[in-house]
C-alpha cells in the first residue's frame, strides 16, 4: 500500500516537473520553430507547429546582412570578462563579510543588493556622460566595467551565502599551520567553496550575456553584443517574426548549449547549503 | 642618405593621409528601404572611398531611446541618425541637430513641400527626407462589388461604415474593417488622431488646454469603437501594422486604413493572396474640410556633436539623392524606390506604372498639413502628433485608455476622461502654456 503511494506522488511530480518544464521550454521550442518558416507562415492566424515548409531562409538571410560572429565574440568578452574580474573584487569581499564581519556587515549587504531596486534607466544619465567623458562608449571594455558592477552585488551575496556555510574552524586551522589571508582564500576557502563558486560564475555569466539595457544603450558599432544583433531584426513596418526567430536562436543557442553542459554544476552550486 | 630617408617618410605621411578613412556611423531602423540602401551603400564608399560606413540597425523604439540619449548628452556615437518627423521639429529647435546644406546639384526644391515644411526649423533644414508616407484606404475590389458597392476615390467614414458592415462575413472569417488598435503614440494614437482631425477633434486648444472633453472627440472614439465592434476581427486591440498587413494579406480584411508603404506589400504577388484585388482610396473625411490621414517621413539627419559632419552630409546627400532613387529603380525595380519624397519620382511614367498607389500616396501625402492638422486652431505641430517632449508619454498613455475601450473595459466616455485627467495632469506638471 505504502509503496503504490509513493508510486502515484512519483508519477504526478514527475508529470508535474514535466509540464512545468514544457512550459518554460515552450516559447524558445516555439521561436526555434519560427526561425525555420517563412514570414508569412510566422504571423498567420492559425499557426502550424511541425506541419510547414521548413527553409533555411532566414538563417541565409541573418547571417548575410549581420555580422554574426562579430556580436557573438563582444559576447563572450562582455560576459566573461566581467563574470571573472566580478570574482576577482567579489571572493574577497564576501570572504571578509562571513569570516570577518563588523556590526554593520548586514546593513552594508542589504545596501548592496538595494542597488539591485534602482530602475536602470534613473542612472542612464550620469552613466552615459561618465562613459563619453572617459572614452569608453562603445567599448567592451566599458561595459565589461558596468556588468561587472551590475552584477556584483549579487555575486557577493551568492558568495557570502556559500561561504557562511563554510565551518570557520577549517580557516582558523589553515591559520594556526602559518597560512596568510592569501593562502587561507586560495588553498582552503576556494577548493571547499568551488561548487558555489562555479555556479555563482555560469550564473554572473548567463545574466550578463541576456542583458540588454545597457548593452543596448553603451554600444553602437564596435562592442555591440548579441543582444543588438537580435534588436536589428524588429520592424515596425514589414514582417519580421520568422527573422528575428531565427537571430534569436542564433543568440541563446550558445548560452543554452553551455547551461545543458553546466546544469549539473549549476543546480549543485545553487543548491549548496540549501539544506541544513 | 639623410635627405632620401626624409623624402621616404614625407611620401609615407602623404600615402598615409590620402588613405587614411574617415568611420562615419549610421543609426537606421530595420525598414525594407533602409535595408536596401544598406546593400546599396557599396555604390556610395566606391564613389568615396575615403569614407568608411559603420551601421547599427535596430528596433525603432530602441534607437529612438539610443539616439535621444546620444544626442542629448553629445556622445557623439553616431554621426548619420535616422530620425521621424516628430524629432525634427524638437530637436531642431534644441540645437541639437547640424543644418543641412546641399549644393544645387541636389534640388532642395524637389523636396514634396508638406514633407520639406516638417523638417525645417526657423527656414534652417534639419534633415532630409529618406522616405515619406501617409495614409489611404486599401480595399478588395472582389468584396466591394460582392456588397454591391463602388469605393469613391474620396470615400466619408459614413461611406467606410456602410461599406465595412457589407463585406463582414464573420462565420467565413472576412471582416470589413481592419485598423490599429495597440497601444502606442505611433501604433492606435497615429490613426485616432488622424481620424480625429476629420472629425474636427484636437489635442490642445490655443491656450494648452486638453480637449479630450469635447464632443469631437466623443465622436471619433465612439464612432472608432463602434465600428470595429460591428466589422472589425476579433482581438483587434493587439493589432498594429503587421497584424492588419498579414490579415489583408490573407484575404480576411475588407478595408484596411493605414499606412501608404502597405500599398507595395499588398500588391506584391509573393506575399499577397489578394494582390490582384486590391483599390486604393484617399484616407475618409467628415465632410470639416479635413481628411483623416497622417504625415510621416524618416529623415537622415547629422547631430550637432558629429565630428564628421562633412562626410555625414555627403551621404545623406547621396542617400536621399535622385540619383539614388534611380540606382534603387536599376537594381531593385522602380517599385522599390523609397516613396513620399521627392516630387520628380511622381512625375515618373515608370514610377507611376509600377506602383498603382504613387498618385494616391501623393495626393495624401500632399493633403496634409502638419501646422494646421485639424479644423480649429492649434499651438502645436503635427499631424498624428504633437510635436512636444511630452507627446510619447501622454500618447502612449491615451492610446492604452482607447485600447480599453476597443476592449470593452472602459466605455468610451470612460476612456475620454480618464485621458483627459492624465493629460492635464502631465501638463500642468510641465507648465504648458510655455512662455
């Protein structure tokens, strides 16, 4: 009896997982099948999910009219270089708050992340006149500098989080046997924390490549990322769906393949500490 | 030895300079035109191969959020904007945009008068006209006759509503009137407000003052409501241009009032299932005297901070040249040459031939006046607009109060209040009437 119960609740959260993972799934199934129709076929009334002429078209088009690979490497240098100078300022930073925190840690946290509330668009101003007085519009430089400031205050917290669950006996041992900060952060902390770390880093790096306020906004020709690439598919005036499904595709593809290869990381990472 | 070295290194300056290119940056939206004079953009560089052409196409409300920002801090990103009618006036008059001088070469007096007049601020041009369009009425000529019908070149809205409610034949999925009714400043408000000048409704009276209480504007919007209730599709508060184009295209529209641009893609027989049928007509009236279409053009134009204003000019000079509409009609087909500008193309045999709207979209587009959009007296410019900073909140606002009411939310009424309220609101806030 207690086994047939158990069989049921497993049957229906596994139906569940299942449905609310088709349904997250669905839209991008659903512009991946786009990018493969033609225009008219994209915005008809009674649309058709597998049964259409499936062409190739658009994908010739895109990739004909833009310079894909160029949107894609400001991409990876935008994404990954502010992931990884982001670690570089959040490690210590989120090492002191949990090992060595002051009355006014938790106050200065939750400051951190408020920054986190502000609507972009009220530091558009300041922002931009910073970048054109310091040369570093449409520079992947500068906006490896603002992702990597966008998104610090939620790799500190991500790793102050993992790093609280780290016992504090582990460091004070590493320090009785004559180890520096240094050492203490980079042969004891980070070796226990990598999980954490990892998937503070695939997360750092998925937020800045689907970002596309300020990608939009600091960018014009040079360091403009994939995120610009999609936005010149859009018209207000001719169709443009099957096109801009197929930039689309072109845009998360990659993010997607490196989340599929990840995931494990990823949910382990997330879940560090999550039970206790 | 000493003096050959000297000549060896002037002569590499010299070389160095006369190669040395000029990067000019070009903003442009992701229209058909703007993407053809992309392709053909290679005819220009050869011609002037000191200039280097850099292009960020993008989404219309996108690069208007970047080239505001742009323009109005000097960041000097771009050096060719594309811009609408609506910035012209504004940002002339701010002093951010650089005057545009031509040589006689370009016929400034080519320009289609009402199109030139939006873009000129105190007799100084701000921008050139790289395609300019109104709006009509695209009709199915099979479905006209089928309701025993004839469309006059100069039909009434009480003409539209007849005929609308004839064609509809809902359990066959054809309805009789297809029109914008997502909300947006250039989406529904561009056509209500249009519709409204006919009705002799405005935005403002002389003094500021919103005018929404009126019984004009009672009139448009229950006339708007009631008639897409009795012919329109279902769903239509989500419909824009592409909505309606891919419904008339696929032969469930009777009528479709928008855009002149549409008259290429309705015609064109790959993509329409109704090309063979389709008539043209002038946007409705009222009988005020005013007609219900609207003005539009995207401009080419140099921002005050370019630092490569002379290069900048000289393509835009090229863009919006004769002699690119003709390099468009050798490459592409005189049908594809980018409309509303210029009044040569117009008294074009070829031109005239291949495009069965050009006298229509002519007519429209000379018919409107965007200093005088509406039967009384306004202190404002435009047509489907208010040329003010204000006008992209406030119309966007409005248009989501008359999305409602094509909904069935809010009544009419209801909708005119409440915009009403919201726009004095903002009004007062911005202390109109400016000294």
């Amino acid at each position: 009896m207690a086994v047939n119960s158990s069989n049921k609740s497993k049957i229906i959260y596994t139906f569940l997982a299942w449905t609310i993972g088709g349904l997250i799934f669905f839209p991008i199934l659903w512009t991946l099948l786009t990018s493969f129709k033609t225009e008219a076929e994209a915005i008809s009334a009674s649309p058709s999910l597998f049964m259409f002429d499936w062409t190739l078209e658009n994908y010739k088009e895109v990739l004909s009219r833009s310079p894909y690979f160029t949107h894609f490497w400001n991409s990876i240098v935008i994404s990954i270089g502010s992931s990884l100078v982001g670690l570089l300022i959040a490690i210590p930073a989120a090492w002191s708050m949990a090992f060595v925190p002051t009355k006014r840690t938790k106050n200065l946290l939750m400051w951190m992340l408020s920054t986190k509330m502000l609507p972009p668009v009220g530091v558009l101003i300041p922002i931009y006149l910073l970048f054109r007085d310091f040369d570093l519009l449409d520079t992947k430089t500068g906006l490896v500098i603002v992702m990597t400031l966008i998104n610090l205050p939620i790799m500190v917290w991500m790793l102050y989080t993992y790093f609280k669950e780290i016992p504090n006996e582990v460091l004070e041992a590493s320090r009785m046997d004559g180890a520096t900060i240094g050492d203490e952060i980079f042969y004891v902390l980070l070796p226990i924390a990598l999980p954490g770390i990892a998937s503070t880093l695939l997360l750092n790096v998925i937020l800045s490549w689907n970002e596309a306020f300020w990608t939009l906004i600091l960018s014009a020709a040079n360091a403009a990322p994939l995120t610009a690439f999609i936005a010149s598919y859009s018209s207000p005036e001719g169709l443009f769906y099957a096109k801009l499904s197929a930039a689309s595709a072109m845009a998360v593809v990659p993010i997607l393949i490196l989340g599929w290869f990840s995931q494990k990381q990823l949910v382990r990472g997330l879940s560090f500490g999550a039970v206790k | 030895m000493m003096k050959k070295i000297l000549m060896l290194a002037c002569g590499a300056l010299l070389s160095s300079a006369t190669f040395a290119k000029e990067t000019i940056t070009i903003a442009t939206v992701n229209n058909g035109d703007m993407i053809t004079m992309k392709e053909l953009s290679g005819e220009f560089t050869a011609k002037n191969p000191d200039i280097e052409l850099k292009w960020v196409t993008l989404e219309e409300n996108i690069l208007r959020q970047r080239v505001t920002t742009d323009v109005a801090t000097k960041g000097g990103q771009y050096d060719v904007m594309t811009i609408g009618t609506y910035e012209v006036p504004i940002w002339g008059k701010q002093g951010w945009l650089a005057e545009l001088s031509f040589d006689d070469s370009y016929d400034l007096d080519d320009l289609i008068p009402a199109i030139r007049s939006g873009l000129t601020v105190d007799e100084k041009l701000f921008a050139a006209p790289f395609y300019g369009e109104s709006s009509m009425v695209m009709y199915r000529k099979d479905l006209m006759k089928k309701a025993g019908l004839d469309m006059p070149k100069e039909p009434t809205w009480a003409f539209i509503r007849e005929a609308a409610k004839a064609m509809t034949d809902k359990e066959a999925g054809v309805y009789g009137i297809c029109l914008r009714g997502k909300a947006g400043w250039g989406e529904n408000i561009a056509l209500i407000t249009s519709m409204s000048n006919s009705f002799g409704a405005r935005w403002f009276d002389e003094n500021w003052k919103p005018q929404f209480d009126s019984k004009e504007w009672n009139e448009t919007l229950n006339y708007y409501v009631d008639l897409m209730e009795e012919s329109g599709p279902p769903g239509a508060s989500a419909n824009g241009f592409n909505e309606n184009l891919a419904l008339f295209q696929t032969g469930k529209c009777g009528i479709w009032i928008d855009a002149t641009v549409a008259g290429a893609f309705v015609t064109n027989k790959d993509d329409s299932e109704v090309a063979d049928q389709v008539g043209f007509a002038l946007a409705p009236d009222n009988g005020l005297g005013k007609r219900g279409n609207w003005l539009w053009a995207w401009t080419l134009a140099v921002p005050a901070s370019s630092q490569k204003s002379e290069a900048a000019t000289k393509f835009i000079s090229w863009a919006t040249s004769k002699e690119y509409s003709n390099l468009v009609a050798s490459k592409k087909g005189w049908a594809k040459v980018p409309p509303g500008t210029r009044m040569s193309l117009y008294a074009n045999d070829e031109y005239i031939n291949a495009a069965p709207f050009a006298q229509i979209t002519l007519d429209s587009i000379q018919s409107a006046d965007p200093v005088n959009p509406t039967v009384k007296p306004v202190p404002y410019v435009g047509v489907q607009f208010v040329a003010i900073p204000e006008f992209q909140g406030i119309g966007t606002a409005v248009g989501q109060q008359f999305s409602a009411a094509l909904t069935g939310r809010v009544s009419a009424e209801q909708a005119l209040s409440s915009s009403q309220r919201l726009v004095q609101r903002t009004m007062r806030k911005a202390r109109y009437p400016k000294k």
